[in-house]
C-alpha cells in the first residue's frame, strides 16, 4: 500500500492518460447535449485516479467560455452520461470510474510565477547572484 506522501502510482498515472484521452475525444465529437458545454471548447488537462481505480478526477479548462464554474457544474452534471460513454473506450478496466470534474488552474499558476520572475525584484537577485 503507497503512503500519501509518495504520489500516484504508475498505474494510476497510465490509467489517468488513457482516461483523458478517451474523454478529450469524447468531448471533442460533441456527444453532450448541454448548450453550456457545446458554446466552449473544453480541454482536458489532466486526469488523477484515486489509488483503487474508482474514482478519475477530470481537470479542465472550458476555452471560449463566459462562465467557466457553470460549464464545469454542468459537466459534473452529466458525469453517469459520461461514464457510460467511456465504457467502450475504457472496456480493459475491471471497474468504469465514477467521474468527477474540477476546474483546472495550473495554467493560472504558471502565468503568476513566470510574472513572478520577470519582475524587477527577483530580476536584480539573480543579477545579484551571477555576479558571485
């Protein structure tokens, strides 16, 4: 059994990519009938699977999108339809995950430290010590 403090296993980390692939083309063929998700092109960042498989937490980013907490509750919405879709793309798997949608921020993340270390400050202390 793996502790909390040692991260995803590889099965976990191969299940989710097959996960989001499946799902991302899902999304992509438009088989959603919710104008929410329909009026945005939603991306699939990335997929975690709790350690026994059951559970894939889907985090996206609805491009396009006026509302993108609404597109994401609409998609938590629909998440049996979503799962019952996936079964003939995920048929491998012993048990088809209950899916679970979150709003993917690590794209906001990276943009706040790449500022961060264009500023002035952290510019001079690198300048600071280059010359040490």
């Amino acid at each position: 059994m793996s502790s909390p403090t040692k991260g995803p296993s590889q099965r976990q980390l191969r299940v989710g990519e097959q996960v989001r692939h499946a799902l991302a083309e899902m999304l992509q063929r438009g088989e959603l009938q919710d104008d929410l998700i329909e009026s945005a092109v939603i991306s699939v960042g990335e997929v975690r699977m709790s350690p026994d498989l059951k559970i894939a937490t889907a985090f996206v980013v609805p491009l396009g999108a006026k509302d993108e907490n609404a597109v994401v509750e609409a998609l938590n919405r629909h998440a049996r339809f979503v799962r019952g879709r996936m079964s003939p793309a995920l048929r491998q798997m012993k048990y088809m995950p209950e899916f679970r949608f979150r709003l993917d921020t690590s794209y906001d993340n990276m943009t706040r430290i790449d500022a961060l270390l264009r500023s002035p400050e952290v510019a001079r202390d690198l300048d600071h010590d280059e010359e040490n």
